[in-house]
C-alpha cells in the first residue's frame, strides 16, 4: 500500500486496523501516516479513540527516534485524560507509564523516574495493590534503577514484580520468565553468579515449584507504599 494512499473513504476504525498492522510489521513510518488520518476523522477530538491514536502514534513515533514528538503525543493524550477523568484513573497511569517511557529512551533517567514512580502510585490508588498494570509498572522501575547502577532499589523492584508475575501469570508464562532473565542479569551485574544461575534454571523450568531466591531479603514492598511526584 502506498504510504500516501487516501483512504478517506473507509472508517476510521478500518485505517485503525491498518496501522496497527503497519506497527506490528514495523512499518512506522507508514503506521504515523494511518494514524495521522485517524485523527483527522474522528469526530471527538477530547475522547479515548483520539487518546488512543494519540498514544499509538506516539509509540511509533518513539521507535522511529522522533522523541519530541512522541513526547508530546503522550502528555497530549494525558493532558485530555486529566480534563476527562480527572488526576486519579487507570488511563491516567497508564499515559505517566509513557512519559516515563520515553525519557527512559533518551537517557533522562531523573524524569523517567518521576513519572515511573507516579504510574505505579497510581495504579495502586485505582486497582490496589495487586495487579497486572502494577507489576509491570514495578518491573520497569526495576529496569530503570538497574540502567542508573542503582542496584538495592532494583533489587527491590525485581523481587516484588517477581512475587506478583509468578502469582498471576505462573512460573511457565514469557512475562515472567523475561523478568527472571532480566533480574538475572543484573545480578550477574553485581557479581552474585551464582543467584543468577539460579534464576536462569527457573526461568528455563529447571527448577519448579515453591522457591525462594537464595538468601533472599524481605523486600520493603510488602506493604506497598509508593510515593508520587507530579
């Protein structure tokens, strides 16, 4: 399909479709194009469809290297959420995970932490402390800290993420098993081979059942209590 191809006259929600497709096949360039006439079809420019788009463009844009306007697709996108939905919603987490996200990518590891930390504030005030968006949100954190060197944070992170993904996903499931060979390989960072060994023998089902990392510390997330910046 042509890249400049006028598709005006299908649905937006087809052209939706269509650039999806184009991100999953990496088509980005093509996938901001799509995008670009979904915006300009859908009747209600303050509404999640357009909040989608917004986001879905912008995670293109951001694997393309267009960070600015990612950026600015994503505090768009939230900017209309917090007039929607007010300050304190699930969708509003899930666009500070974005903003995190993208100045993660630039190597702004002060403000990707800020919003890091008030998405997963967030999604404990709206879904408790257990849930999927939590530990996903708790394993990026993780990754974050691992990135900055600081290791007894991200230790933390991984080993609470790890508790929640094995609870709700199961020992076998890719979710986890990448958190095991993420949080492995940050020991191996810190020198603790042989931890790391361990989790690598889980991760690839060498070892099942009820298990503890050796000489595993209380994580201090037990009674989860996470502090919020913006």
């Amino acid at each position: 399909m042509n890249k400049k191809s006028d598709l005006s006259q299908y649905p937006w929600q087809a052209i939706k479709e269509r650039a999806e497709m184009a991100y999953s096949c990496g088509d980005y360039d093509l996938c901001i194009g799509l995008w670009d006439q979904v915006m300009s079809m859908i009747a209600r420019k303050n509404g999640p469809d357009y909040c989608r788009a917004l986001d879905r463009q912008g995670d293109a844009l951001l694997q393309i290297g267009q960070y600015t306007r990612a950026e600015d697709n994503y505090f768009h996108s939230l900017e209309l959420k917090f007039a929607a939905l007010g300050r304190t919603h699930a969708c509003v987490a899930q666009s500070y995970g974005n903003m995190a996200r993208v100045h993660y990518v630039t190597g702004d590891y002060e403000r990707s932490e800020r919003w890091a930390l008030d998405c997963a504030a967030m999604y404990v005030a709206v879904l408790g402390p257990e849930s999927k968006p939590l530990a996903c949100a708790l394993h990026n954190l993780a990754t974050l800290y691992q990135a900055q060197k600081r290791f007894d944070l991200a230790e933390s992170f991984y080993e609470k993420a790890m508790e929640m993904k094995l609870n709700m996903f199961g020992q076998a499931h890719l979710e986890f098993v990448n958190l095991l060979r993420a949080y492995a390989h940050m020991l191996r960072q810190v020198g603790r081979e042989s931890d790391a060994e361990h989790l690598d023998q889980c991760a690839s089902g060498k070892i099942s059942g009820k298990w503890l990392v050796p000489d595993q510390k209380v994580s201090p997330f037990k009674t989860l209590q996470i502090e919020a910046h913006q």
